[in-house]
C-alpha cells in the first residue's frame, strides 16, 4: 500500500484520497482552530499561493487530540479557515494522528524521522509532513517549524515537478 492507496474524505465528506494530487508535492499538516500555532495558517496559505502553480499543494488535516483545540463540526471549521485565514488548500476531514484510533495516512507518516532522527508520534498541531510528487515522504517538520521557515522551503523548492 502507498500513501496514494489510503481513503481519505474531504471536510465537506467527499471521498477522496492524495492519488487526486499525485504529480504534486504535498505539505501535508494536522491543524487546529483554538491552538497558540493556529496563525500558522497564514504562512501556509502564503506557500499555497506562491506555488500552487508550480505544482504543490498545502493539504490541512483538522485534528482535536491536543487539548481540544479543534472541536467545531466541519462547517465551522471551514468557515473558520476561509473568514479568518482565507484559506484556499484542501482540507480533510479530524483526523487521529495519534493512539489506537490513529487514522492509516498517519500510521505511516509518523514512520518517518525529523530532522533529529525522531520517528513516532505527532508531537503536537501543525506538524508537516512533505511529500514528493510521487508519494515519497521528504521530510518532517515540528510544530514550531514556521511555514515560511528558510529549511522548509528549501525543501518544498526541491520537491516541485521539473
């Protein structure tokens, strides 16, 4: 199985899965509404923006296993994205990134190590998950890796399709 192969549904309960963005490099990141990093929605919809048209897309996956700081149904949630951060890139439906309800697209991301070598669980919101255009996990990025942090894009950089 691949990262494209896992079912996912959109927030609004499309079915979808990241085959509908196979051919893009994916940031793919586990979000909140109520979290001290939820600003970080900004400079992710800046990355979206910057190289949508490049071949990239943010993918946001709302999640309310830290502190709760998710708990709206999906409509409010994307109206919260779209009024509050003008938010633009996709967005799944909560997810568990963590524990025994922990969604399959997240039992294998958190097979990958951070920049330290660090594997396992998601240590919090906003953690980011790069993926290459042809479903490889790139690399891990913390929580508190800002969007627009100079190593992030660095790699985004490399992972665009030629």
């Amino acid at each position: 199985m691949t990262l494209y192969d896992i079912p996912l549904r959109t927030l609004t309960g499309t079915d979808t899965s990241l085959a509908d963005h196979k051919g893009k490099a994916i940031l793919l990141v586990n979000v909140a509404s109520r979290c001290g990093l939820t600003p970080q929605y900004e400079g992710l919809e800046r990355l979206q923006k910057r190289y949508a048209d490049r071949g990239f897309t943010v993918i946001g996956a709302p999640c309310n296993q830290f502190g709760a700081q998710e708990p709206g149904t999906a409509e409010e949630i994307e109206t919260f994205c779209s009024t509050t951060y003008g938010v633009t890139f996709p967005l799944l439906e909560k997810l568990d990134v963590n524990g025994p309800s922990r969604h399959a697209l997240y039992t294998e991301l958190t097979k990958t190590a951070d920049a330290e070598g660090e594997s396992g669980d998601v240590q919090w919101n906003f953690e980011k998950f790069l993926i290459s255009p042809s479903g490889e996990i790139l690399g891990r990025f913390r929580p508190r890796t800002e969007p627009e942090a100079e190593d992030l894009v660095t790699a985004i950089e490399a992972a665009l399709p030629a």
